[in-house]
C-alpha cells in the first residue's frame, strides 16, 4: 500500500485527530485541515508523512488474530489484569479472540469474545470490549428476590452477533459486576 493511501485511511478513520496527533507528534490543526481538505495529502512534508504512515503501520494495518492478541496483552498489562488470551475458530470462517477474566469471589471467569472480521483498527478492539464490560444488564430477582444477578448486556449470539464483541451470558455478582465496569473505564482512558 502507498504511504499516501495509508494516509487517506488515516484521515477518513474514526480516529481522533487528537488520537492521531499525541501518538504522531502531528498538530491537530494540521489533520484536521487534510480532513477537511484545506490541505492536500500530496503537498505534505515528508517528515509528517512518515509519521502518519508509521501511525497507520503500527495502530492501524492487520488485524489478524495475533495482532489482537497482542494489543490486548499490552493494554492488560498496563492496568495491571492478568486475563487468559486464546484464539478460536468459530466456523463459518469468524475467527475471535478470546479474552476470560477472573472475577471477584465466587464467579466463575467471565469470557468476551473479539470478532476478527468486525474490528478495523486498534480504537476499534478496545473501545469495543471496554464497551462490553461496562454494558451489564441487571436481573433484580423478582421470583427469587434474594437472587438479584448481574449479567454481561451483550451476550454471545456468536452465529447472528453483529457486536465486535460478546460476553458469555452469565449471572455475575454486584462486586464483579462494578470490577468489570471499572476495567473498561480503565481500557477507555488508557493514552
């Protein structure tokens, strides 16, 4: 791929211009202008350029089952977490990546899986699975009121899913629950 092609899918991303200009060291004014095409690709300097093509090369380019893994084992190490990272073919050619957390106390792990084919670049992988850890559904127990659960809100369809990523559909408790959600806010303002 040329460089200014990568450019091009820089700028037509989803991604921040402050994203891109804290990783980059490029101005937000500068990409904001190519966005708005007050600046031509093909007229920047070759140093920008450069910047912007290793941004794509290094957040962007191959999603593949390993690239995930990767990301996702760097991003846990930051926070601290320890989770089991796998691989999985789900059949059909949806290839996912399998992140299990321990929970608090009793519950058992809780399984998230990330669809290869759903996620485009790095921003995609985490906000995606910060998103479905903070989106607990709650079963306040209404035949059984001392069994009030706590539930992942976007549990695996895995055949029909259109979400990134799924959660194993599991009763959870309140304490995990608050983990979970805790974990994606640290995911979601990870820099």
């Amino acid at each position: 791929m040329k460089l200014s092609e990568k450019i091009q899918k820089i700028l037509d991303s989803s991604i921040t211009s402050y994203r891109v200009s804290k990783i980059t060291g490029v101005t937000v004014s500068s990409i904001g202008a190519m966005r708005r095409g007050e600046r031509k690709v093909e007229n920047m300097q070759l140093g920008i350029a450069e910047k912007l093509g290793q941004f794509y090369d290094e957040e962007m380019a191959d999603m593949s089952m390993e690239t995930i893994q990767i990301i996702l084992s760097e991003v846990f190490n930051k926070i601290g977490v320890k989770p089991f990272i796998d691989t999985d073919d789900m059949g059909d050619g949806q290839d996912v990546v399998v992140v299990e957390i321990g929970l608090l106390g009793d519950d058992e792990p809780v399984r998230f899986s990330i669809y290869v084919d759903k996620v485009k670049n790095k921003d995609d992988v985490l906000q995606s699975l910060a998103e479905a850890m903070k989106d607990i559904d709650i079963y306040d127990g209404e035949s059984y009121p001392e069994e009030a659960s706590y539930y992942p809100g976007v549990f695996s369809d895995q055949a029909n899913s259109k979400q990134p990523v799924t959660a194993e559909y599991m009763p959870i408790s309140k304490g995990s629950s608050d983990y979970l959600v805790g974990l994606g806010n640290k995911i979601l303002n990870l820099e």
